[in-house]
C-alpha cells in the first residue's frame, strides 16, 4: 500500500503568512532546512488560488511563481492600511484627539461633578475607601483621579476641572457624547476633549469655541471608520 502524501491545506496563500519576507523562512527553513515543509516534500494546496506549491522533490514552477506575488499584494495591503491608520492617527492628534475609552464624566447624580468633589476630598483628607463610597464610584476612580490632579499645578487642575464644567454642561443641554445613547454631535464635542483630558500636560486645553465648533462641524471629527 502506497504511503499517503501530506499535504499542508489553506483557504487561501495568505493564510500562510502575508509577509513576502517570512514565506521563505517559514516554509523553507522551520524548524530547520532539514525538517521544514518543503525539505520533507509537504506542498502548500491553497484552495481559493488552486495552487500548489512546489518543494524540493516536486517543483511547481508556476506556483512558485504566482505564490509570492499573491502574498506580497497581500502584505502590501496590510502596509497600505497600517500607513493610513498612523496618519489618521497623527492627524487626530494634531487636533487634540487621543483613542481608546473616554474619560467617564458621569455620575449617579447628574448634578455632582465626580472631579472638582475628588479633589475637595482629597483637599478635606478623606481616605479612599470613604471617598469612593461617598463618589459611588470604584475606588481604582478616586485613586486614579487623585493622582492625576497630583501631578498638576494648581492653575492646571482648575485649567483641567474647567474643560470637564464646559463639556458636562454641553452634554446636559444637548446629550451625552459616551455610551449607547450617545450623540454623534456630541461625540464629536469628547473626542476634541480627549487629548487633554486624558493627558493635561501632553495636550493643550480645548476651549469653549472650539468645542461648540466641534458640535457644529461634527463631521471634521468622525473617526475613521465613521460613528
């Protein structure tokens, strides 16, 4: 009985690797010369492509042709995409946007600004279990407040404290901008906030006009994937 061929199966040559730099290494030198995929005579059956590549004892030259090429496209691609995505990233910061979560401005009372009471308790001496208590906020809140506000100057904890009053009185005439019930408008208000609020000594402070020029001109502020 005739010994049954390996074959090494893939939807298509880029779920192989789509770095046109790895392909060799993978296919021909892992774990070494002498054991990998095209030594011990195991071709690549890409599906999508119906190609198969060739190795040392069966050369397909056609697909070894064809093979890196698709995988370069693929991978040039992927550069294109990460390329656009830095510049989008650079761009968004140059008007004071920085990614990820939004500073959480809410509170159980709408009428409690969690910031200006964190500093009034640590102001006052009170511990971090209490105050996160009397916050009902976690006390990884308090903690991560309270270090901030410690690492500004007193002109910039109120430069700080003022642009969180301006947008938390804009999300309480127009909507929130955070959450599922979130306004794109208003979205757009918090992304130009974000820099700054996040990191205070890093960006510089957003002021009223160009938060209501945000609201108005929301559009100039959408993420790249849209809302």
């Amino acid at each position: 009985m005739a010994k049954k061929k390996k074959v090494l199966v893939v939807r298509d040559i880029q779920r192989f690797t789509r770095n046109w730099l790895d392909v060799g290494i993978l296919y021909k030198n892992t774990p070494s010369l002498e054991e990998s995929l095209w030594a011990s005579d195991i071709p690549i059956l890409s599906i999508n492509e119906a190609i198969v590549v060739g190795t040392n004892q069966t050369p397909q030259p056609a697909s070894d042709l064809v093979a890196p090429i698709l995988i370069a496209a693929g991978g040039a691609e992927i550069s294109t995409r990460k390329k656009q995505t830095l510049q989008g990233l650079d761009r968004a910061l140059e008007k004071g946007i920085k990614g990820g979560q939004p500073l959480d401005l809410s509170s159980k009372s709408s009428q409690l600004n969690l910031f200006r009471e964190t500093k009034r308790l640590v102001e006052a001496g009170v511990g971090q279990t209490q105050a996160s208590r009397m916050l009902g906020k976690s006390s990884s809140f308090f903690r991560k407040t309270r270090d901030k506000l410690a690492t500004m100057t007193e002109a910039q904890q109120e430069e700080w404290l003022g642009v969180i009053d301006m947008v938390r009185a804009m999300e309480q005439q127009y909507g929130l901008g955070v959450g599922k019930n979130a306004i794109r408008r208003m979205m757009a208000v918090r992304r130009v906030a974000s820099g700054f609020l996040k990191q205070p000594l890093q960006f510089d402070a957003p002021t009223k006009e160009s938060l209501e020029y945000a609201y108005k001109n929301y559009n100039e502020f959408k993420p790249p994937r849209g809302w």
